[in-house]
C-alpha cells in the first residue's frame, strides 16, 4: 500500500514508524524542515520529500498520482484540508485523512463530505486522549482502557498486586472466582516480557494483566487483581491547553475539577467556557500554590501542558506532597518508560493513543478498531468476519482450526448486542465483530489475510 504522510512532527514521525514496519507499505513523509526528514530518514526505511504539504506540486513529488491513502498530519489545520482537498481534486487518492484539532471544525458534520472538504476521516488526537484520560478516571486502577463495538466489551490493563483474589492462583481458576461473568485474560506482561499463557500460569504479583471483559463485569473482575480503589472525586488539571479544557468540560458534571493556568488572558477565556470547574491562576510546579489547594486530598492529578518537562516535574511535586494518583501527559517514548517506573502512574503517549485509530483505516479486511499497545509492540484489533466458509478463513469454523499467527489469540466475540468471550471450540459466524490481542505485530499481515474474503465476495 502506498502511504503518503504531511508532516513530520510527533504524530506524524510516529505513523510513518507504525507504518514503515509493515513490509506490505510504501511510506512517504512530506515536511518543510530537512534536517527533520533527514533524521527520519536515518531511522526508518521511507522515502521523504521537502516542501509544503497542500501544495500540488509537492504532492506530486511524493508519488500522489497512484498513491491509496494521504495521511495529513501537520499542525495547521487548514494545511491539512486543502491538502485533502488537492488529493482529491488534482489526484483522486482514495483515502484521505487528517488531522483536524479545533473543535469548532470537528463539531460540523457538513463541512466534510464530497461535496465540500473531502476527507474521509478525521482525527484529533486532543478528543482521543481526553477520551482515553476520562476511562482512566472512571476505571480507577486501570493503566488502560480501551472500548470495543460501540463500548460493548472493553480491553482493561491493570497491575496485579498482593490483594488481588487472583494473585497467586492459576488462570483456570478464573471462572470458580467470577461466575456468571463475561471475562477473559488476554495477555499478562511480566518484567515488561509476554508470556506464554494456558490455564496453568500463575498470576503474580507486580504483573500487567491485560483482559477482556463486558462493560457490566469490569470492577468485579479488577477485584481479581487488586484492592479495588474508591471513585474519584477530586480532579486538578495543570494546563489549561485544548486537552485540559476539554477533559474539564467532561469532568465537571461528576467530579470536583480545578484547573490551573498559568497565562491570565488564556485563564479568563476558559474560565468562561466551563460551568463548574474553578480555574487557578499559577504554576502548577508552585509548592506553594499545590499545598494552599490540599494537594495531599485530591484523587487524581492530571499535567496536560504542552511542555512534558514541566508535566513530569509538576506530577512529581504533586505526588510528593500526597495526591493520590498522578497521570503527566509524555510525547517522548524514552520518557515514558523512565517515568512509569518511578514516582508518576501513567504516561500518557499522544501518538500512541492516536496511532490506533489511524491504523483502523489503513488496514487491510474490515478493521473496526485498533488500539496500539505496549509502545507499539502489541495491538488489540476489532476485525469483523464476512462472507461464507468458502470464501473466508474464519467464518463458520471453530477457533482451534483458524490458524493465527504466534502470538495472537482471539479473545472475544460481539454477535449482534451479545458478548461472547471466546473458547477454543467457540464458531466465527459471518457479522460477528473479533476482537483479537496480537502480542507480536510484525505479523500483522498474516492476520490481514485471515479476515479477507475472497474475489467472489460481494
């Protein structure tokens, strides 16, 4: 697949790596600074090409003439829609995507049909990490959560530790804790490594385990792991950027929300955009200001700035002087892992959060979503089955006879508005949407394949 990709920034460098390591794509990345695509360059095995990304002749440039997908991802979000618009109009690309950050476009359904601005999807990676940020919230204990079929089953991530029921006892042992649930292990991390799960392997105590479940079932099944923690009530939010205000807006109506900024004229702007959260003029790395707002009561601290320095800091200072749980917004991937294993809960990697839903687009068969995990060395996919048992691999056949590629197990099924957790004789009917944890991704094509039908599908 030709891939063509505007800009070269976080988000962007992060698509053309996910994209880049899959044998079967051609990635080209657009940018106006060299010295950006040169370092590209050095890491990935793509092709690049300087100058601006909405213009005609830099498109061609990029091979826009048979390319199957443009990817607009720069910061500007006029850039990316005229370059759309120019994809579609002077080089009838298939696919167009792009990166669309202000609410204000992201509200108007009208704007972006073929008619008008030509885009066939949209992404904001500020609503996606407010989404992700508010599970989290709701989940309290869960380093991820991650929806599936409309919210109908969820991928939950958490930490097993010694008051988990589980702990120390075999995975057979899973449906004697929690009958009558819709619940299943999907994969279980240990010293960062996966392991190789059956119904003999122990869980232990510091494991990530990452399982499966219906909406309805996932406290009871996170009291397997864990103490289960109290609902959140309080919420400070240090920056007062799109990201903040937007998660404030969600969180106000349910939660005690403050938010502190440290410009005066951004203050009084968001301060008219919320209903019920207070807005703080200051430095949320101010000791200060943190003790003076009982820091050591809140429940969770959330650093949203647009500097990770000063989130991680401010993070740091915040659980220092006894917040509960702190979360710092991360965009470099060597930080991410520095931090976790210190004094902060959960980086948040906006290019990790964003990079799954762009990759529901641009894989092959019908991807319903995909959630990239683990920095992009796993993947929990939503692939959904067609056709008959003639023209698929999957449809009408029972789990054991489908084969996956190593290290991937399906681990649910959505039928309609029934959730099945999947079993080694469970049968793929033709609809039903697969729910699948990869633990290896480079062999994503493979699976690609499976959920291909046949030229005679129609």
């Amino acid at each position: 697949m030709k891939i063509i990709i505007l800009g070269a920034g976080q988000v962007g460098s992060s698509a053309a790596y996910h994209l880049s390591r899959e044998e079967a794509n051609e990635v080209t990345v657009v940018d106006l600074r060299a010295d950006v695509l040169r370092e590209l360059q050095d890491r990935l095995d793509i092709r690049t090409v300087v100058g601006h990304a909405a213009y005609p002749e830099v498109l061609e440039r990029a091979g826009a003439n048979d390319a199957d997908i443009v990817v607009a991802l720069t910061d500007s979000d006029e850039t990316n829609m005229v370059a759309c618009q120019v994809a579609y109009t002077k080089f009838h690309t298939p696919t167009k995507i792009a990166r669309i950050r202000a609410a204000e476009y992201m509200r108007s359904e009208i704007l972006f049909t073929q008619d008008a601005i030509p885009i066939d999807v949209r992404i904001s990676p500020e609503q996606l990490v407010c989404e992700y940020i508010e599970q989290l919230i709701l989940y309290p204990g869960a380093t991820q959560v991650l929806d599936f079929a409309g919210g109908r089953v969820r991928l939950v991530g958490v930490f097993a530790d010694r008051d988990g029921l589980l702990v120390g006892q075999r995975i057979a042992t899973l449906r004697e804790h929690v009958p009558n649930t819709e619940v299943r292990i999907a994969a279980i991390y240990r010293k960062g490594k996966a392991m190789l799960l059956d119904g003999d392997t122990v869980v232990q105590e510091g494991d990530e385990v990452f399982f499966i479940a219906d909406r309805k079932d996932i406290r009871v099944f996170m009291i397997e792991m864990r103490r289960l923690e109290d609902p959140v009530r309080r919420v400070v939010i240090a920056g007062g950027g799109n990201i903040g205000v937007r998660l404030a807006l969600a969180l106000e109506q349910t939660n005690q929300v403050k938010i502190i900024e440290r410009d005066p004229k951004r203050a009084r702007v968001i301060s008219e955009k919320l209903n019920k959260a207070i807005v703080l003029v200051g430095d949320a790395a101010d000791e200060e200001l943190l003790l003076e707002e009982n820091i050591d009561t809140v429940d969770v601290f959330c650093a949203l700035t647009n500097s990770e320095e000063a989130n991680i800091l401010s993070s740091m200072l915040a659980r220092r002087l006894g917040a509960h749980k702190v979360m710092a917004l991360i965009n470099r991937a060597s930080y991410v892992e520095l931090v976790e294993s210190g004094s902060i809960d959960i980086a948040i990697s906006p290019q990790q959060v964003t990079i799954g839903s762009l990759l529901a687009h641009v894989r092959r068969g019908d991807v319903a979503k995909v959630h990239s995990l683990r920095r992009g060395a796993a993947e929990a996919i939503e692939a959904i089955a067609h056709g008959d048992p003639e023209q698929s691999q999957v449809v009408g056949r029972k789990i054991e006879d489908i084969e996956l590629p190593k290290g991937t197990a399906i681990v649910a099924l959505v039928r309609r508005d029934q959730v099945i957790i999947a079993h080694h004789d469970t049968v793929i009917k033709t609809d039903d949407h697969v729910i699948l944890f990869m633990t290896d991704r480079r062999k994503i094509e493979r699976l690609e394949q499976l959920f291909q039908v046949s030229v005679s599908f129609v």
